[in-house]
C-alpha cells in the first residue's frame, strides 16, 4: 500500500504546484488536506485511491485555484468551502468510486472564479441549483452520471457566452426542457439518459443546434420528431420569414406542435399527411428535406 508521505505543512511553505496524478496512493482525503502546504495554488491527485470525505471547511488554502482529485473512492457529501477559496477556478471531484452523496450546494454560486465545475460520475441527489446560471466565468459544467431530479433551471441560459460543455446525461431530470439551453451559444449539450420523454418535445433550437455547438438528443426521434425538423428546414429555405402566414412557425412557441403550424395537417399518429401553403408569399427554394414528410 503506498501512502501520501506527511509532512509538516510548514516545510513546504514556499510550494504553490503538486500534481501527484496517476499512481496508486492509498491515503485517507483528510489527512492529506491536513499537511497541504498553505501557499498551494495547484493540487492534483486525480487517478489515485484516495478514499474517505472531503474536511467540511478548508480555510486554510486562501490561494488554490485548482483542485482535481477525481478518479479516486472519495465519499461522503461535498463540502462547504465556497467561503474561503475565493480564487478557485476549477474544481473536477468526478468519477469516484464510491461516490459523493446528498445534494449540490448552493453556495458553488460563490465561486464567481470558476471555469471548471465537473462533479459527474458521483451519487448526488436532488436538484440542479438555480444559482449555477449566476457563474458568470464558467466553461465547463458537468453533473452527468448522478441521481439528480426535477427539472433543468431555466437559470442555467444565462451561462450563454462562456459555457463551451454542459453535461447533466444519465440522471432522473424530467419536465420541459428549458428553450433557454437552445441558445447556449457553441456549447456542448449532453442531456441523454433523463426522464424527458414522459414530458413534451425538446425546444426547436436544440433540436436543430441553431445556437449549441452539437446535442446528443438532435436525433432522438422523441424529442426531435424528423418531421418537426424537416419542416423547419423547409422554411428556411423557402424563405418562411416573408410570407403572408407564418402562425406558429418557427418564430413562434419552441413547443408548439409542428401539426398546429399553418398549412401542416396530420394524422392521428403526428405524420404529416397535407401541406398546403398556396398563395402565401414563398419563394427561394424547395428544400430536399420534403422527402422526410
């Protein structure tokens, strides 16, 4: 068994970097946060067997701005330590063996530094925090592969701009799909795995990555039925923004069903059966996309 060496902290004063990744320590969590010199700004420890909890406050690293110990047998719930490191820019504990339990805290909010909150991979349970959208620097958040419920915060939109990967896949997430996370600007959305499906379609501008980089659901035919986007297709390239009626096309509800949009009929099954759009102002193009009706 290989064990994390201990020293006294105040040997290693002057130590602001200490990656220790991949190898085979054996050390319990708190005894090591006990010896991390005061100064550290780096701490790396991902790919270990570190095991036990995380100390409930750690206000004794004023300057770590990265702490990656993911990888490891980590459990018990996650600490509340967003009051003293106030200059932590990426915080990964994803993937542990055992497993982080209980609930997401609030107070990650407070992290207003942080790029990086991955913490996928655990045993975490409850709700998405609102307050995550008021991030206003985060690049990466990944809750994926948890127990997470209820719904996505519609909060979350605010994080256009910044947010490149959002991963909640693999949870117990239900409910509407938020049109806000549609409009993530060039980010990755992963939402696989979840309970939407007992719930309404995925909005529009997900479905078609307007905004998003790429969606893991743009092909699930559930949540992005063809047809919804084959016609939208269609009105791009006949030029839907100029015709004399457009109700309920693409520039109206992401939700509303693409059978109630002007001149769509459909049978009892949503297949598109009728397409009547005459004297009505098109022009452009007639998109290839009818042959998915």
């Amino acid at each position: 068994m290989r064990r994390f060496v201990q020293y006294k902290a105040s040997s290693f004063q002057t130590l602001r970097f200490c990656d220790v990744s991949n190898n085979a320590i054996q050390n319990d969590a708190t005894d090591i946060f006990g010896n991390i010199p005061p100064n550290i700004e780096q701490f790396i420890a991902s790919n270990n067997q570190l095991y036990g909890s995380l100390p409930a406050l750690l206000n004794d690293l004023p300057k770590l701005r990265q702490l990656n110990m993911s990888s490891n047998s980590l459990s018990g719930e996650l600490p509340d330590f967003a009051d003293s490191i106030f200059v932590l820019q990426e915080l990964d504990l994803s993937n542990q063996t055992n497993g982080f339990t209980g609930s997401i805290p609030e107070d990650l909010s407070k992290f207003q530094s942080l790029k990086i909150l991955n913490l996928a991979g655990n045993k975490l349970a409850g709700t998405v925090p609102p307050a995550i959208g008021n991030m206003a620097v985060l690049e990466v958040l990944d809750l994926s592969n948890n127990l997470l419920k209820s719904s996505i915060p519609a909060e979350l939109g605010m994080l256009a701009g910044t947010l490149k990967r959002l991963g909640l896949a693999n949870n117990t997430l239900s409910g509407k799909i938020p049109s806000q996370i549609g409009q993530l600007q060039g980010a990755s959305v992963l939402l696989n795995g979840n309970m939407f499906r007992n719930s309404s379609t995925a909005p529009l501008s997900l479905c078609l990555e307007r905004e998003v980089e790429d969606c893991d659901l743009a092909n699930d035919t559930t949540l992005c039925p063809i047809e919804r986007n084959a016609l939208s297709a269609f009105y791009d390239s006949a030029k839907g923004a100029e015709w004399t009626n457009r109700t309920n096309w693409l520039d109206g509800d992401e939700y509303t069903s693409y059978c109630d949009w002007k001149g769509v009929t459909c049978d009892d099954m949503n297949r598109v059966t009728e397409l009547n759009l005459s004297n009505n102002g098109l022009s452009g193009r007639l998109s290839n996309s009818i042959g998915n009706l």
